[in-house]
C-alpha cells in the first residue's frame, strides 16, 4: 500500500507541473502582441535590423509568428518531443523566414542573432510572470526550452543557405536564357526542350503550372515557389522587372496537389494548371498575366481560367469596342441604388444557383418575389437570365 502510494506521488506532481507550465505558457500566448513588440525593440541591437532591408512592421509580425509558434510548442511538450502540429508549424515558419531574409540579403550572422533573441524574450517573459514557487519548474523546462528555439534556428539556417545557394544558381547566365525561352512564344525544339527538362529536372511527360504576380504580390509567390521546392515540388521562379512568374512540374499524387491549392490559396495571382506540354508554357503565362491584371480587391486568392474566363472574354470584347458590362449596368442606374443592389443581388444569385427556389431560400423571400425581380431585370435590360444565351451575357459583364 505505501509502495502503492509513493509510486502515484510522483505522477501526481509531474501532472501538476504540465498544468502549471500550460498556464504559464497561456498567459504569454494571450500577450502575443505586447511580447512581439518587445522584440522589434531588442532587434534594433542587431545591425540588420537596426537599419537594415527589413521594415518594422515585418519584423514584428515574423516576431509574433515565431514566437507563438515555439510558444505552441512548448505548452504542447510532453517531455520528449511537441506534437506533430505544432512541430510542423514551427518549421514552415522557419523555412519561410530563412527564405524572405535571404532573399532580403540580410547577412546570416544578424539573422541568427534575432532568431536566438527568442530564447530570451521567452525566458524573461516567463521570469516576469513566475512566482516563487515556479523556480524549480521553470529550471526543469529551460534546456528543453533552449532546445526548441536552438533547433528552429538550425532549420531557419538550413532554409537560408538552401535560398541563398538557389539565387546564386537563379542568377547564372545559362539558366536566364533557357527560362527566358520557356516564356517566349517561339516553339523550343526537341534539343532545346530536352536542355529545359535537363536543367529543371522535368520529366518527358510532365504537365505544368504556370503562376503570374504583379509586383506586389512578386515576394509572396517566390515565397510559395520555395515553400513547394521543399515539399520536394519541382519548380522555378522567373522576374519579369518587378513582376514575377512561378512554373511547377504539375504533381503527380492527390497530397502534393493539394499542398500546392493549400500555398497558392491565399496568393494574389494569375494561374493556368494542366498545360500539356513545354511549348505551350509561353502562351499559358501570357494568360496568367491577363488573370492576374484582372484581379479585383475583392479577389482573395488565385485566379484560375475556369473562374476568371469571363474576365478576359470582356476584355476582349472591350478591346473589339464592345463593352457588355456598360451594356447590362446602364439600363438599371434609373432605379434607386437599394433597388439596383437587391436586383442585381437576385439575378447572380440565380446564375450561381439556377433554381429560383434556392435563391428565395438564401434571401428569405417567397419564390414569387425572385420571379418578379428576375422579370424586372428582363424589362430593364431586355436579357432573360432563364435562357441561356442571354444569361452567358450577363456572365461576362458581371464576373
């Protein structure tokens, strides 16, 4: 019975520890911002940082990333090692700074500097909180502390020399001139072409990806370019002045497919996918350029041809001198700008839905009510949304 109850008692107090630690690390989590904002501070001490390429306001939410991140990790340690979650979470961060600073040209020596300043903000944050009675704990979780913040700085270095080595090789004259060939129209030839898929490590039968940034959404697509390069998906970067253009090896399995919709989701780009074959990669990024001049503030992510045809169909057709939205938008400014915005609301709704019952349950109303908005749209503009040669007009004026 005794031997019972030592056994339990040590259980018993490393449970109460881990609970102490969470709260700790908590109270530092709901303070994100203050403790970042402490950090650009103490950075200010690091030449890069003091006056470097790095403005503030970036330094401050990478601050936040990183510092949360290894915050996740250690509430969620167990002893050994974070959970799987959290781990990741930190090196995608890691891999994403190694390349921005790179790419910034900021000397290694001043990024490991800042990227240990963690440790220490972290600890001094602890030791303001802490109370007597925490000593012992917050000495048992420093060297795993130190640990975490160490190896974060490893793959924060590892990302930055990999970034670095890709620029010296981006910056070769040979591989200039072949990704030039790539994006010009002039079909490349069997030698060419094997010379392409030589360098780039493209296989005879790949089908590509081809992404277009205006210049300033440049960094961020070379940014998803590297993060794909280490999830192992092939690809290279091209500047075209301060716009930039990505092209990827079309992945060959679901979860490398998803993990590029997943980096490319949120990026404000041009995007043309499933191009056959390396000749047509030339009039592939022309369309993706035309994608992405025709973004709107609107448009959070990527825009892909079967969602931004439209957009370039109008265009076209302006460049003709016919312009189909003035066709569709003039005819209703007689109405009341309430009752535009309830119109027009109903008639896209419909060309997304095409069920009239549907559109009346998503704006609470009774079928009939859609009915008659739809029929005043037809005396208004003359374009019945029920047929489908007057609705496609409707498509390219409106999305």
């Amino acid at each position: 019975m005794h031997t019972e109850a030592r056994d339990q008692a040590p259980s018993q107090a490393d449970s109460a520890a881990t609970a102490r630690w969470r709260v700790l690390i908590d109270e530092l989590i709901a303070h994100l911002d203050a403790i970042a904002e402490r950090f650009v501070e103490r950075a200010s001490s690091v030449p890069a940082y003091a006056s470097g390429p790095i403005p503030r306001q970036d330094v401050r939410r990478t601050a936040r990333d990183s510092i949360g991140a290894l915050l996740e990790l250690a509430r969620e340690h167990d002893g050994e090692q974070g959970s799987v979650s959290a781990t990741e979470q930190v090196q995608a961060i890691a891999d994403r700074i190694g390349v921005r600073r790179a790419r910034a040209d900021v000397q290694l020596d001043d990024l490991l500097s800042a990227v240990r300043l963690d440790f220490s903000i972290i600890w001094d944050e602890l030791i303001r909180i802490a109370e007597e009675r925490d000593a012992m704990l917050l000495v048992t979780r420093a060297n795993s502390l130190w640990l975490a913040v160490d190896e974060y700085a490893d793959r924060v270095r590892e990302s930055y020399l990999r970034e670095r080595e890709l620029m010296r090789r981006e910056a070769s004259a040979a591989r200039h001139e072949l990704l030039e060939r790539i994006f010009h129209p002039t079909p490349l030839g069997e030698d060419l072409s094997e010379r392409v898929r030589t360098e780039f490590r493209f296989r005879p039968d790949d089908r590509f990806i081809v992404a277009f940034a205006h210049a300033a959404e440049a960094q961020a697509l070379e940014e998803s370019a590297a993060v794909l390069r280490r999830a192992g998906v092939l690809g290279v970067t091209h500047a075209r002045g301060a716009d930039r253009l990505a092209l990827w090896a079309q992945p060959r399995t679901a979860r490398d497919r998803q993990r590029v919709d997943d980096t490319l989701s949120g990026l404000r780009c041009g995007l043309v996918d499933d191009i056959p074959d390396l000749d047509q990669i030339a009039a592939a990024a022309h369309t993706a350029a035309r994608l992405a001049a025709s973004l709107t503030p609107e448009d959070a992510g990527a825009l892909r041809v079967m969602v931004g045809w439209p957009r370039l169909a109008r265009e076209a057709l302006r460049d003709e001198g016919l312009d189909i939205r003035a066709r569709v938008d003039q005819p209703l400014q007689r109405l009341r700008a309430p009752d535009r915005r309830t119109l027009v609301t109903t008639v896209l709704g419909y060309l997304e839905l095409g069920s009239v019952s549907a559109v009346a349950e998503r704006e609470f109303c009774h079928r009939n009510t859609v009915l008659n908005r739809l029929r005043r749209f037809e005396e208004l503009t003359g374009l019945d949304v029920t047929v489908p040669d007057d609705a496609a007009i409707v498509v390219l004026a409106w999305r």
